[in-house]
C-alpha cells in the first residue's frame, strides 16, 4: 500500500518539459555537458539532448524543481542559451486539473 502510494505520488508531481537550446556545438561535448548540469540539480530525474534538433527535455519533481531555475542554471552555469520550447508537456496533475 504504501509503495502505491509513493508511486501516484511521484506522478502527481512529476513534469516533463523541453527546452530549445542555443549554441551546441557537437552532440558529444555539449550535450554531456549540459546533462551533466542539468542532471545535478534536485528534483531532476531524467535529462535528455537531441543536438540535431537543439532540444533538452527534462523530466522533474515540480514540487522541488521548476522551469525557470533549469533555465537559470544552464544560462548562468554555461555558455548555452536556454527557453522553454512553446508547446511544452504538462505535468500529470496539471493535466488532470486542466480537463475541468
């Protein structure tokens, strides 16, 4: 019961987001680099960098984390330009509460 209850948990308040990143250069460096940045910060579960298409998506806890310090920390800790793409993903909870 109560590993059930930690999993719908950890799905209430988890968020996926994904960012367009500016200035990479090479899909080995930079993107180890910015995982290595991103993937550091609390509540941050799983980090993702497509250099093809200039994409990180990030998966987090967003009662920990949230869109704007993973974009003050890969714009302040890096050379890489970082805004969230447009059409992100919603957390669960937040997709729950927008069908009503």
């Amino acid at each position: 019961m109560r590993l059930l209850a930690i999993l719908v948990c950890s799905f209430l308040f988890s968020a996926t987001t994904e960012f367009n990143v500016k200035g990479m250069m090479c899909g080995v460096g930079c993107a180890n680099k910015i995982k290595t940045q991103i993937g550091s910060l609390d509540g941050v579960s799983k980090c993702d960098v497509n250099f093809d298409k200039g994409l990180l998506t990030v998966e987090y806890d967003d009662s920990k984390m949230n869109d704007q310090a993973i974009i003050k920390a890969l714009n302040d800790k890096t050379t890489y330009s970082c805004s969230v793409k447009e059409d992100k993903p919603k957390g669960l909870f937040k997709r729950i509460l927008g069908w009503f």
